[in-house]
C-alpha cells in the first residue's frame, strides 16, 4: 500500500506575512487561497519539484505558531539553494557537514547524498533544513 506525504501544516501568527515569506522569499508556488468567514482560512504552497506541499491558514491547528521544527527540504546543489535563498533575503545558516565526527564549515568535500545541510526559520520560528542529495530517487 503505498503513502504518499501531500501536506503539512505550519501554524503562524500572521497568514499574511507567511504567505508572502513562503512565496516571495522562499520561492514556493501559491496553490490555493481560500477564506470561508473570518474563522477559517487556507494558504496552500509547494516548494518548487515537490509533491508536498505545507499549508498556513486561520482554524487550521490549535499548534502554538513557530513550533514545527525541521522539516527538511531537498536540494541538488546545497550551496546554489543557499545562495538563491539568501539572495531573496532568507537569513540561511552557513553550510555545514560532519566530518571526523564534529560538524564541519561547508558542504560535504565529496557531495555525498544526506551529508551537506543549511538552515533557515520562517518568520514565526518554525525551521527549515537543507539537504543536499544528488542522485535521482526512483518511483515506486
């Protein structure tokens, strides 16, 4: 039986703000905006390439705005996601990966897949991870 992961929800103070960080900065594309009333309310977004995508809204989760923590995004090339990130205002983290069993400034010397990481926090403190993974996942 396969299953497939399709959202996530994020809960954040201000609909508005995030929307626009997500969209604006983070480069995500706007799916759905839907409001239903003052009590209920539906942003929807994907990363570019994914098949998931996260969800910011009013009624949505009674969870504190801020408390989901790493959610992970994949890239191909961790320093080029960095640089496009930061160049869209993103406060991300240096690249870092460990190594001799500390962690390490910059990305894996070999690019070995889930071995290069970067991070960065939504307005509301909910965090993100970038990982790089080079090889091509396949289907099943």
């Amino acid at each position: 039986m396969d299953m497939k992961l399709e959202l996530v929800l994020l809960p954040v103070a201000d609909v508005d703000r995030a929307k626009a960080f997500y969209t604006q900065q983070v480069g995500f594309h706007l799916d759905v905006d839907h409001r239903a009333g003052d009590q209920f309310r539906v942003v929807q977004m994907t990363p570019p390439g994914s098949a998931c995508s996260v969800t910011v809204g009013v009624g949505i989760t009674d969870a504190q705005p801020g408390s989901v923590r790493g959610t992970h995004l994949i890239v191909a090339d961790i320093e080029a996601a960095r640089a496009e990130l930061v160049g869209r205002g993103v406060a991300v983290s240096d690249v870092r990966h460990f190594a001799a069993g500390a962690w390490t400034p910059g990305a894996d010397p070999e690019h070995r897949d889930y071995a290069s990481f970067a991070d960065f926090a939504d307005p509301d403190g909910n965090t993100w991870v970038l990982q790089e993974v080079r090889y091509s996942r396949k289907q099943t």
